[in-house]
C-alpha cells in the first residue's frame, strides 16, 4: 500500500513529515544527510582562498563575477616590483595560477572534490610597472584525475599581460575537510 505525506525541509537537515490520510497524525521531525550545497561549498571556498597567509601577503582578492571567479591584485610598488621596476613574474604567475584554478574548482567542488596545480605554463606578453591586474579562467578538460584550464592577467586597461594553460590533479576530498 502506497500512502502520501507532505515534506518539509528545513536547512537542508532536517524533514518534517505528515501523513495525509491520517488527519489526526503529529508532524514527524527526521534528521537526513542531503547533498551539500556546491554554491555553499564554492563560497566558503572562495571565502578561505581570499584569507589565506598568501594572498593576503601578495594582495589577491577573488571575487565572484556572474558565472566566473576572477582574482584582482593592485600592483604595489613596495612589493610586487623587480630589480627593472616591472612586476615580478611571480606575482603575474600566482594571480594567473589562482584566476584558473579558482574557475576549475568552482567545477570540481560539484564532484565533492578539490583541484591542486600540477603544472602551470605561462606566457609573458607586456610588463606591468603600476595598477591592477585582473586575472580570469576557465576550465577546458574535466576527468576523472586531472583538468586542464586556460586563463589571462589583463591590466586596467584591458590589455593582455600574460596567458597560460595549467594542469591540475584531482584529489578525492572537498576542501572543507
């Protein structure tokens, strides 16, 4: 005999359960386990990523855009400048390294997963002396062990100051845990 209940979720942890034809029954109150959140996941991540010891150091701020993550950092020129008086490439590399890995993550974190770069290829193109840089990317491949991504650093005004593909390993844990 099959019977009909209303559901009630409430902060995806909990159902409430009434069973229709019995007018006279109590709500029932059960803990269950849904699927998380990926947008939740992706945010505390983002959240985390934003804080930690490096990006503070250097200056990097993801921010969500539509459906993209992009990774500013204003260039300082206490900081980010080598013995030319151009921005380091490094500080090119670790936004064009975020600005990609970001966007595969924002993927991988929906498999309840993490990416972590294996191998990043980067293309200079103009140096940077003052401003901000903005970097974005996007993934190309998703598999079951490694993606690949594609991303660019652009100055303010929107000229291209570097390219880059990177390899990522997939790692069977959300990065929660």
């Amino acid at each position: 005999m099959t019977r009909a209940c209303n559901l009630y979720v409430f902060k995806n942890k909990y159902v409430s359960f009434n069973l229709l034809d019995s007018p006279n029954s109590n709500p029932k109150l059960l803990k269950i386990s849904l699927p998380f959140n990926f947008m939740d996941e992706f945010e505390g991540l983002l959240k985390a990523v934003g804080s930690a010891p490096w990006y503070k150091l250097i200056g990097m701020v993801p921010k969500l855009q539509g459906d993209r993550v992009v990774v500013e950092m204003e260039i300082d020129r206490s900081k980010h400048l080598q013995a030319l008086g151009t921005t380091h490439g490094g500080a090119i590399a670790s936004v064009l390294d975020s600005a990609i890995g970001l966007n595969v993550n924002r993927e991988v974190v929906k498999m309840g997963k993490t990416a972590v770069t294996a191998q990043l290829n980067i293309h200079y193109i103009r140096p940077v002396t003052e401003g901000k840089i903005v970097g974005v990317g996007m993934p190309m491949h998703i598999g079951s062990k490694v993606t690949v991504g594609y991303g660019e650093v652009r100055n303010e005004e929107g000229e291209l100051v570097a390219a880059g593909t990177a390899t990522f390993y997939i790692i069977d844990r959300r990065f929660r845990d």
